[in-house]
C-alpha cells in the first residue's frame, strides 16, 4: 500500500470532532497538497478494501457529452436539474473559470462517475453539485476514497480564494453524509421536500465547512437578533459553533402595525416579469414602479419549486405586499416548495415570511458576504414546503440528531 494510501486510511478512522474547519480537514489530508486534477491523480495502490479506486481529473469539453450520459443513465432521465443533461450547457460550464467537472475513471479510460463544483470569487463561497456514480461500477468501486479526494483537491487549490464551501446532499444518501462528515462538512439547514428524483419528493440537507478566518475572523460583529420560532434552528449552531447569545425579539402584532394605506398603493404599483429559459426555468421579478425595490427568484416548473430570492425594500409595508404577492404565485404556480435565505439581523422580515407560511430550517453562520463591509452576515433558512415524506430516507447520526435539534426530526418520522 502506497504512503498516501496507508496516511489515508488512518485518516478516515479519525474523531469526526478532530475536523471543524477547512485548515483542519486539510492538515487531516496532507497529500491533497500532491493531486494536481490538471493532470490528474491516481493512488499508486489502486485498491482499497478489496475495491478499485477510480482516478480522478478535471473533465475537459470533450467529456461534457459523457457527463451527460451519466446523468441520464444514474437517474433515468429524471434528474430534476435538465441543464446537466444538456451538453452545451456542461460544455459551457466546463469552458468557464467559475465552474469545474470531476470525472472519476476506471483504467484504461471508463468514465464511471462526475462531480462538479462552482466558484462564486465575488463572494469567497464554493459549492459541489451533481454527484453521479454509475450503479454497475457501485459495488466494485472504492467511491469513499474517490469522493472524499475530489472534495480536499478542490479545497486546497483554492484554499486562498474560497473561504466557504458547501452541499446540498440528498436525505436517502447515508454513505454521502457521512463521506460529508469525513471531510469536515456539518448538517446547518433542511430543505424538506426539495427535490423530486425518479419521480419521488426528497428531502436534503445543507452542509457547509469554514475556513477559520471566515467564521472566527470575518464574521459579523453585529449580534443575531431573531424570532423565537427560530430559536431551535440557532440553538444548533449555537453549540456547534460556539456562537454568542442572539436577541429573541417577537412581533406577534406587527401586521396589524401596517400603513393599511401605503399597502393598497404598492398593491397598484406592482408589475411582474418573467423570462424563461431553454428547459422551462422561469426567473420572476416583481417590481414596485417608481421605486428600486423588488423580489426576484428562480421558478423550476417541472419539479414546482422556488429558489435563489433576492429582494431589495424599504419598508416594511413594500414586504408584505410582496409576500402577498408570493403567496398568490404559490398558488397560481402550484408550487410545493419555496425557500429563502434572511438576514439573521432583521425579526421583522422574518416574523413576515413566518406569518406567510414559511418555517425555520436552519440557521447558517457566515453565509452571506458582505463588501462593504468586508464581513460574512448569517441567515436564516426560511421555507414553505408540503407535508414531509420519508420515503428512503437514510441518515447518519449527525444529521438525525441536528434534524431533532431543530425540531423536524419526529415530522418525518410520523409520515
């Protein structure tokens, strides 16, 4: 067994408690200081545990059909997501500096698996996407070993321009948690119902890893103030973080505070756009006229979902007409599931989307990048979902006990 092999496989064996921030899991891993995925990387040793470990390269444009190919294959062509069975769309994103493939090889040149991963620079935060492992070679490959290396090569080679990394890991996937775990990622938000694969609502989970400046160094002075229905989602990362006391505030008579008047005006102003792309995404902005607010986000029709809201207001008023206004689309749209990030520094919005329906499903700490004042902002994860399934679902024990913390663990286990 090759050094790298016989260091890794201490490694993997550690007190998951010894990995809590990206300096630490790369310390674990020394020899991810070594793969250059340029040219790629193969253990000296190609067996682990009986199985073979596949290599692992950056894909290039001319692997884009076969990425496609894999995706189609693993899901059936049910994956919800259509742009990775798209191959100019893969091609496009392979060409660009913001986002990089993985694939994972058997020799002499069988492409058995991808990854991807996008860079947001403006914003220091990476995250992995689009993990596909095809079902013959399951069994005979070493996909822990694979997968935790394409996730430390990345991190190192951008260990300068990317303080935050994380993943939307599905629930029905125990082995990706816990290779999540292994390389120091922690569970910080539940999107239940999310996604729908192979024609099934499933429920995932957020994880997340910081580099210490970002979490220690960079985060916002400013003290947490929320609502108290998110007080279980706080308290976890609370104990895993060791974050500081929030302020609880309540409006539990805030609606009734609002300018009746002021609402029926923006209620005349409003003006709604959307535009469509190739696969039947839809990017919805409402807009105030005369005004520079708005509420943005982005409408997946085939797997009726909301995501990625952006707003800008100036009043509480323009927010609840908004919401509103959102309430109505849900309706309209048929959707199943909306969710969006908040300021953990601002109860009153929160207390408006919570009245509007939305729960509290994590609380994220240093998530949002601010320039101005060159400091990470935490948030809170809010979201209107259906009732929640669990068919499937498969957790490690991280994540069962950060589901109970945050009071959504007995949701799904009495469905």
């Amino acid at each position: 067994m090759d050094n790298h092999l016989i260091m890794f496989s201490k490694n993997i064996s550690k007190s998951k408690e010894d990995i809590i921030t990206i300096e630490d899991m790369l310390n674990n891993y020394p020899y991810s200081r070594e793969m250059d995925l340029e040219k790629g990387y193969e253990f000296e040793n190609s067996r682990r545990n009986g199985k073979k470990i596949p290599s692992l390269k950056f894909a290039t444009e001319e692997d884009a059909e076969e990425i496609t190919n894999i995706f189609k294959e693993v899901y059936e062509n049910t994956y919800p997501y259509k742009r990775m069975e798209d191959i100019s769309e893969v091609r496009s994103m392979i060409r660009s500096p913001n986002y990089y493939w993985i694939i994972f090889r058997f020799k002499p040149d069988k492409a058995i698996g991808c990854i991807g991963f996008h860079l947001d620079f403006k914003n220091k935060i990476g995250n992995f996407f689009g993990f596909a492992f095809r079902k013959n070679y399951q069994h005979e490959a070493d996909i822990s070993t694979a997968s935790i290396a394409c996730v430390i090569a990345p991190m190192y080679k951008f260990k300068d321009q990317i303080l935050i990394w994380f993943a939307e890991i599905r629930s029905s996937f125990s082995s990706i948690q816990y290779i999540a775990k292994l390389t120091g990622f922690n569970p910080t938000a539940f999107f239940p119902n999310k996604d729908i694969f192979f024609n099934h609502s499933e429920s995932e989970i957020l994880f997340t890893i910081y580099n210490r400046k970002s979490l220690f160094n960079y985060r916002s002075s400013e003290k947490p103030k929320i609502i108290s229905q998110a007080i279980f989602c706080y308290f976890y990362a609370f104990q895993k973080y060791s974050l500081e006391l929030p302020t609880i505030k309540s409006y539990d008579t805030l609606e009734s505070k609002l300018d009746k008047d002021k609402i029926v005006n923006i209620n005349s102003l409003l003006k709604r756009k959307v535009e469509r792309d190739k696969f039947g995404n839809e990017l919805i902005t409402i807009s105030i006229k005369g005004t520079n607010s708005f509420f943005e986000f982005l409408h997946y029709d085939n797997i009726c979902i909301a995501e990625k809201v952006v707003y800008k207001v100036s009043n509480l008023e323009e927010l609840y007409v908004f919401i509103e206004e959102i309430k109505s689309i849900t309706q309209e749209l048929k959707l199943r599931y909306f969710e969006a990030y908040l300021s953990a520094y601002d109860p009153a919005h929160q207390t408006i989307f919570f009245n509007a329906g939305f729960k509290p499903t994590g609380y994220i700490p240093a998530f949002k990048y601010n320039k101005a004042t060159n400091s990470y902002e935490d948030q809170v994860l809010f979201v209107y979902h259906e009732k929640v399934s669990n068919k499937d679902i498969k957790l490690i024990p991280e994540t069962a006990e950060f589901l109970k913390i945050i009071k959504y663990f007995k949701e799904i286990k009495k469905t």
